[in-house]
C-alpha cells in the first residue's frame, strides 16, 4: 500500500481557498480526497510538477496560465506516505510566485463563469 493506513492529509487553505478544514484521518479517507482533488485538477486544466518541498517529495500544480494553485508535501516512513500536505492558501505561496483564482477556476470548469455564483446547496 502507497498510503499507510493511518496516514493524514492536512488542508491549509486559510479561508482563501477551499481545503479540507479538519484533517483527514485513515487510508480509506485520504484517498478519496487525493483523488477528488485529483479530478479538480484536471477539470480546471491543471499539470502538476514533481518538485521537493522542505527536503520532502511533493509537487505543485500550475494552472493552464503558469500560476501556482498548489503545493503538496509528502512525509514518508517505511515506504508508505504518513502524511499529504496541502497548501492552497494564496499568502502562504506567493512567495513562489503568482497565485491563481482557485474559486474562478472551478467556476470556469463548472461553466458558470468567475461572476455567477455557485449553486446553492441543499
């Protein structure tokens, strides 16, 4: 197994950017998140590059214009990931470069356009 089964993700979003609030906890679960974020990946366009982040693998993913989206971080111990870390919060990147829209993208990909709201929820 790639993922330990009590592996971690931890979403850092800030209230800018949507992440998961509280950390996710078990294979099963972080899973379904790595792969739902995956999905959101590839509806806005994105590509990813392999890059190491704090001495760790990761990645970061680029929006179709170049700016950054992203930024995993993985721990690993004994061959199986510990730990996904995710950062989308816009201040916390800016430092690597331009940032993108996150919520204009999804709105792209959705087919609303950045200035019509998403559907309310029920």
């Amino acid at each position: 197994e790639l993922l330990a089964a009590d592996s971690v993700l931890l979403g850092d979003g800030g209230g800018r950017a949507p992440a998961a609030r509280e950390p996710v906890h078990g294979r099963e679960r972080v899973m379904r998140v790595v792969v739902a974020l995956a999905q959101t990946a590839v509806r806005v366009g994105a590509h990813y590059e392999l890059v190491t982040v704090n001495g760790h693998p990761g990645a970061r993913y680029l929006a179709p214009d170049g700016k950054l989206i992203n930024v995993v971080a993985l721990d690993i111990a004994d061959g199986q990931v510990q730990t996904v870390r995710s950062v989308v919060n816009p201040d916390k990147l800016r430092h690597l470069g331009p940032t993108a829209d996150i919520p204009a993208l999804i709105a792209r990909a959705a087919g609303r356009g950045a200035d019509r709201p998403a559907p309310e929820e029920s």
